[in-house]
C-alpha cells in the first residue's frame, strides 16, 4: 500500500522542488494532495503520469488522513495549520522556521540526527538551507574532535528567496534599470550582507538560526557559531566558507578520510587540478560538497573548509523527503 | 615646480585608474609620461588638457630622472624596472606584490603607517588590495584593544583580475556559452575560491598575502590571520566579513566612534534603515566602508564587521597616489 502525501505551498519554488524530489526518488505514493491559498488555487501541477488539481489550503482538510504533509507555504502558514494536521493525527514535515526551535520539536537533517525520530509523531521541523549544508559537514568532525568555535561567512543563492528573486536576478541582469522587489538593494553585480530581518543585537534572523539550530541538530550546546550571511548573485546552491576551532588536533588526510566516508558528503578538494565545490557544479545535486580543507596557520586544533550544497535540494526539498524516508525506515 | 611622474602599465585597468586619481586628487604634476609594453606603446592616453602618448618601457627610460614612479604591470616587470629606477634615485611606488615582504622595503596604507616613509628613498610596496582596505578598518581597532586573531572571508570583484576578467563576466552575464578565459571557472552566476595560485598548505597567495601583509603593516607578527578569498559576480568594490578576537573588551558604541574618527573610514551600520554598505554603493569611493559592527555572542572579546572599498581605488591607485601624497608633505 502506498502513502498518502500533502504538500503544502506546492506552487512555491521549495513545494515544486518537492515534487521533484518525491518522483526522484520512487517514494511510494498511492495519493498526492497539493495544496495552497486562493491564489493559486485550481491551478494543474504534473506529478509522474499524473495531473493533480490544487486545492485550497483550509483548516478543515488538514484533518483529513495523510501518511505525511511537507509544508513549504511559510510560518504563518505552519503555525496554523501544522498543529491541526497534527492533531489529527498526521505527521508533518515542516521546512519553515515556524517549529524549529521549540522544544519537543525534532529539527532533523537525517544523516546527522534521524534518531531522534524514533517513536515520535506529529510536527517535525526541517532546519535552516544555510544550517543543513554546514552540519551534514560537520556533524562526523565533532564526533572525532569535538567542536568548540565555528565562524562562518555564506554565499547564498537568490533562490532561497523563492522565485521572484530568480526573476529579479534575472532581470537586473539585463536591464540596469530592473527595480529592487524582492532585496532592499540591486542584487545583480552586487552582495548583500542581509538576510531576514535584524536582531537588536546586530546579527540577522538568519545568522542567528545557523548559531541555534546547529546547536541543536548536534546536540551540544556549547558550540559556540559566529555567523555572517550573505546573499550573492548566483541563482542555486549556498557556498559557506567555514572556520572550525576543535577540542583536539585534527589532521587534513584524517578529515578528509572522515568526509569521505561521511552520508551525503562529497569531498572535492584537488586544488592543483582546480577542483574545489563551486555553486554551478553543485547545483541539482543531492549532496553536500566539501573542498578547501586546510589547516590554520597558527592554531593547530583549527581549520578552514569551503561548504556547498544547493540549497532548494538538500537545503530544503531533499532534507524534507530524506526524513520521510528516515520515518518509513523506523516503521 | 610641479612633479616629474612617470606610470607604468598605464594601459592596464589599475594603471587608467591612477592617473585617474592624479588627475582628481589635483596632483601637481609638471610632466606626466606612461610607459607600456611593446603592445601598447604608442597609443594615446587624456591627461587633464594634454594627450600623452605610451612610450615603450625599457630599462634605459628608467635610468631617467621623475620624481615619482608609479607601477602597475605586474610582478615580473616590477622585479626587472623598479630595482633600477631605484637605483638612478627615483622613487618607485609599486603595485605589484613583487617587492612587498622582501625586508627594507616599506609596505604601506598612508593612514595605518605613513611614519615607515619618513627619510627613505627607493621602492615602496602597495599593498594587495584585500589588505588594504582590511587594514585600514582593523588598525585603529588594534591599537586600542589589541588584535589577536582575524577570521575574514572576502568577496572580491572581477576587476582585481584586469579589463579582461570585466569584460568575462559582463558578456558570460549575457551569453551562457561564452567561454572561462580569465577564471578557472564560470564566474556569471557563480563563485570561486580562488584568487592567485595554491600554496602547499592549502591556502592561496592572496590569502597568504592578508596574513603576512597585514602583520607587516600593522608591524605586530603576533597577529593570527585565517583568510578565505573568494571571487563573486561583482564589478567593482571587494567585500569582506571580518571576526577579530581582541586582548581586551570591545564596546560595539566605542568600536563606532573610534572608526567614525578613523581616518579613510565612513561608519555605515543603521541596519534597521538597510545602511550597511554593499560594493554597488561604495564603488568609485576612496573610502573604506565599515557596517554590521557587532559583538560575538559567545566570546566578549570578538567583534564582526563588513568591509567594503573599491578595489581599483583604495585597493590600488589611490592607495599609490596617497602614498606619493604622504611623501610630498613629508619633504
């Protein structure tokens, strides 16, 4: 018997992407519902041989039976309706930030943490895209060394503002007088240090979900991240490059050895044949690339790496399939 | 009596950007000749009034008597020419990194070290520009509360690779099959880690150079610097995320006031206004822009910040001219 699947907000740039992952990957669907606002409901979507109507989102068909429900649709949107579907008695999959750091709430990104699934039912969070690609690298390090410090700057992809800021990267690129909708400044030839809103203590919503959910996902609250995000003008895949302060002395063959062997790691570190992750070359992969391992000059339990991932697969869609794989493994 | 001045590599995207400069900075210049390869010699360059035209650089010109020579043609040209106008009494002011960590020769950001000038005669190395504008945020800083480790990722435009590597990434923006002349890689759309080639210890010379520069300049080889360089889709202007552990506390307040009264540094830090400076808006400044000042949230010592300056301009020629600048008022 096959599972019955929600995905809601599947007309966004992360709910397609969602379907995507779910026909990649055979998962056994006997019934897909999609669901989203008024808006772009009645609208036709293509899944394997089928066409699927979307369907309004409302209170009500959340109660109906799912095996499982990804939510890809926003916070607010999580916030009223994920408990519902709960209740009811469905296991939701949530990739807003909406849950994440409530306690009780699994924050999973399966290669690092699927334990915690383990018996549970109900609402499960999918972390941050910026804190998924980091902990997939670094979750088989703080097991051997145990991570202190961590000081990451990201380089991410326009597309984790959903699709109108591929349409407005796009555009600018062109046109020199495409106005600014989605960023509060031109992004075409340009960076902007700012990604969801402030805090009062200076650092963004953003950089602080990669200090707390890290936090979290590896289960040590004494790691200490210091974090800068950055938006970049590049359409798919974040690139993080990553700093790493360890309780003991790692040695660069060893990691590499590590990450190699790690789940959903790819190391691809051979400098002088100019082989390093670049976002390009990572885009459309499941994976998480690894490049530019090296040590410190000057501290030896530290090193540097160069982190990326696309970030609307495994940032987002792949992580929230990969825990529904996680789930069906535990039955 | 104006100045005798000669630039070489006057054809080159840093060699346009000093005379440039000298034109605005109302340099007073008696006579003005530019030297190029055999490439280049004989092309007509504006100055001010006068049309000048490149001469031909070879070792006898050198031997000639200017006041001030500026070079901007790259190292192997630096290591031929710059000894030997040095040696016939002319004051070289060198771009490249050619003459930068060798002992004796003053390496120098005019507001950070202008005193190392006082009484010498010879070559002066211009720092890479990824110092610089480092430098000149972290100086002041280091002189209050003392540095004791730097973490910067940067976020470098195309134009520190010449004309040529602008000219890539305004028509690959355009056309996806327009060919990886200057970069390893693709750079529309993209980024690269990796600026100037691989050393054996994993890290490249232009992260090298944000080390050893940056302690030579700041005349302090206890400074740790962990550097992470990395070319984005950007013209003109390189970024940077800086983390620096102090010896002491610093207060974000006090960290504002004593940048705001730097000089060469404009404060630019109202997040809640969008004011933090990014490279579209800095670009054509001879400023060093400094935003996002806030402190760790874990080590009371550590402070983050975003540095912004063009690249062309305080990165290289206004940097140079500033250094001629420095050794007018010190005659």
């Amino acid at each position: 018997m096959g599972l019955i699947v929600g995905v809601v907000g599947a007309t966004g740039a992360v709910g397609r992407k969602m379907l995507e992952v779910l026909e990649e990957r055979n998962i056994d669907i006997e019934k897909l519902r999609v669901f989203a606002s008024a808006r772009s409901a009645g609208e036709k979507i293509n899944f394997k041989d089928q066409v699927v109507t979307v369907e309004l989102l409302t209170e009500e068909v959340m109660k109906d039976k799912f095996d499982y429900l990804l939510f890809s649709a926003g916070g607010s949107v999580s916030a009223q309706y994920a408990p519902i579907a709960a209740e009811a008695g469905n296991t939701v999959i949530d990739n807003s930030s909406q849950w994440r750091m409530t306690e009780g709430i699994p924050l999973v990104v399966p290669e690092v943490n699927a334990h915690v699934l383990k018996g549970y039912k109900g609402i499960i969070a999918n972390p941050n895209c910026s804190t998924i690609q980091m902990v997939v690298a670094l979750a088989p390090l703080h097991k051997r060394y145990g991570i202190d410090k961590v000081v990451v700057s990201t380089y991410q992809a326009v597309s984790g503002s959903g699709h109108k800021a591929i349409v407005e990267l796009e555009n600018q690129m062109k046109d020199a007088n495409y106005p600014n909708n989605v960023y509060p400044k031109r992004i075409a030839t340009n960076c902007i240090p700012h990604i969801d809103v402030f805090n009062d203590n200076g650092f963004t919503k953003e950089e602080l979900k990669m200090v707390y959910e890290t936090q979290k996902i590896l289960e040590d609250n004494k790691i200490k991240v210091n974090s800068t995000t950055v938006r970049i003008p590049v359409f798919f895949s974040h690139s993080e490059s990553v700093y790493v302060e360890f309780k003991e002395t790692p040695e660069v063959s060893e990691v590499k050895q590590i990450l190699s062997e790690a789940p959903g790691v790819i190391v691809l570190d051979n400098p002088e044949k100019n082989e390093y992750p670049t976002p390009l070359e990572v885009a459309n992969s499941d994976d998480t690339y690894v490049g530019r391992i090296r040590k410190d000059l000057f501290n030896p339990n530290a090193l540097s790496m160069w982190v990326v991932a696309d970030n609307l697969r495994k940032g987002a869609a792949t992580n929230a399939v990969q825990i529904l794989e996680a789930l069906e493994t535990l039955k």
